[in-house]
C-alpha cells in the first residue's frame, strides 16, 4: 500500500511524497485523474498504474515540446530515449503521434528538402535524411522530384561572381566543379552544366597574373634566373590556367 503525506504544488506539476518517502512529480492530467490528497492510500495494483501514467504522460508533454522543431520520428524517439524514457512508453508516444500526424516522415522530408535543395545537392539531402532514419521510399520520392540542373547553374554564376579576380579561369572552373560534388550535387549535371557556363568564366587579368607570378617566382631562392628556373615558373603559371602567350610575355618582362 503506499499512502500519499505530503503534496506540493508547482507551477508545471506536482509533488508528491507517499510514505515510503518515494517523491514523484506528478503530470497535472494524472493528479486530477486519480483524484490524489493527503492520506490517499493507493493498493499496489493502481500506484503501478498511476506509476505507468505518469511516465507517459511526462514523456508526452517532453515530446510535444520536442516537436516545437521539426522531428521525424526516429529523431524523436531517440530524443525521448535519451531523456531516460522507458522504451515501453517512448513507443506508445511515437505511436500516439504518429496516429495524430504530430510527427510525420513523408511531411518531414518534404518539406526539408524544400527548404535546403538550393544548397545541397541530392546526394548530400539524402545522406542526412537517411542519419534522421528517414526511409528510402520516402527520401526518393521527394529528392527525385528536384530539377537539379537549373540550381546548379544558379549556384555556379553566383561561384564565378565570388571568384572573378581572384582565380584563374581554370582554377574557377576546378573549385566550383570540386566545392558542388562535396555538397551532393552529381557529377555529370555539374560537367554538363559547366560545359554550357564555360563563355561565363572570364579570363584572369593582369593583376592576378602578377600575383602568381610573384608566387612562383619567391619560391626560387636566386637573384638570377636561369633558363630551368624559368621553365619551372612557366609550369606553374600553366597548371594554374593561364595562356602561354601571357606567361611568356610576363616572364621576358621580368628578364
């Protein structure tokens, strides 16, 4: 039997301590429900109850509040788990909410695909999706409906803006190509894409062929340069993209 001594009252629960100095923070829900006061006895049969009720309902107003922030539900059972739930009562919420659409996977992943297609590719998208324990049928149905083509030109002209004036053509056309394979894009609609782009990547001018210049050049410790020495710096100057003829022309301006 277990019999309730003292009762305290907060502001999101309240406390009980039953005899055998076992204090429980008891759900508002749960204390009207089984009509708790001072010197209630309960037999061991219904404290069980009112222990597996309580625990239920702690966990589900955890969750709810949980689901202030988007949730698939393994996210949220994990979460709840966590916390210290009870298995038995974590999958009774996950099946509460999943009933009353509270959490739903197809709406989850709909929605964030929505919000992040136009920074990561699908390949990224469904790597994250996947860690959330989205299931593959849903993940495909929302990520094969991306046209992947037109972000990608889109994410490329806006690269190029950022990058004119500090990179080669080249070099432009290598960390673009590198930096949209890292975030998921595939790899033949950003070949194909930079093949069409490929007018809208300018020429890097003089300044930036200075630049390097000065680079490769600091990095032979001579006054004088012989003829192997310039043939190192035009190599160089080549890999990062630029014309013979400019490197040519800049190499017999300096010698």
């Amino acid at each position: 039997m277990h019999k309730i001594i003292e009762i305290k009252k907060h502001r999101l629960f309240y406390k009980v301590i039953f005899d055998d100095e076992e204090t429980i923070e008891v759900e508002p829900v749960i204390y009207m429900k089984y009509h708790l006061k001072l010197c209630l006895v309960l037999d061991e049969k219904t404290y069980q109850q009112f222990i597996n009720d309580n625990l239920y309902e702690t966990y589900k107003r955890i969750g709810l509040n949980r689901l202030k922030r988007l949730q698939t539900k393994h996210e949220l059972y994990t979460f709840l788990i966590e916390k210290g739930g009870p298995k038995h009562i974590v999958d009774q919420i996950i099946f509460e909410f999943s009933e009353k659409k509270y959490v739903d996977d197809d709406q989850f992943t709909k929605i964030y695909v929505e919000l992040n297609k136009q920074r990561k590719g699908p390949l990224y998208l469904e790597k994250e999706l996947q860690k959330k324990g989205v299931s593959l049928s849903i993940i495909r149905k929302y990520i094969y409906q991306i046209e992947e083509a037109p972000i990608v030109e889109k994410l490329i002209l806006n690269k190029i803006r950022l990058l004119t004036n500090k990179k080669t053509k080249r070099q432009m056309m290598i960390k673009i190509k590198t930096d949209l394979l890292r975030i998921g894009f595939h790899r033949e609609v950003v070949e194909a894409v930079i093949i069409k782009l490929e007018d809208k990547f300018p020429i890097a001018n003089d300044a930036l062929l200075e630049k390097a210049y000065d680079k490769a050049r600091r990095l032979i410790k001579k006054d004088v340069l012989d003829y192997e020495d310039r043939q190192k710096i035009f190599k160089k100057l080549y890999q990062n993209g630029f014309s013979t003829e400019r490197i040519k022309n800049i190499i017999d301006k300096h010698h």
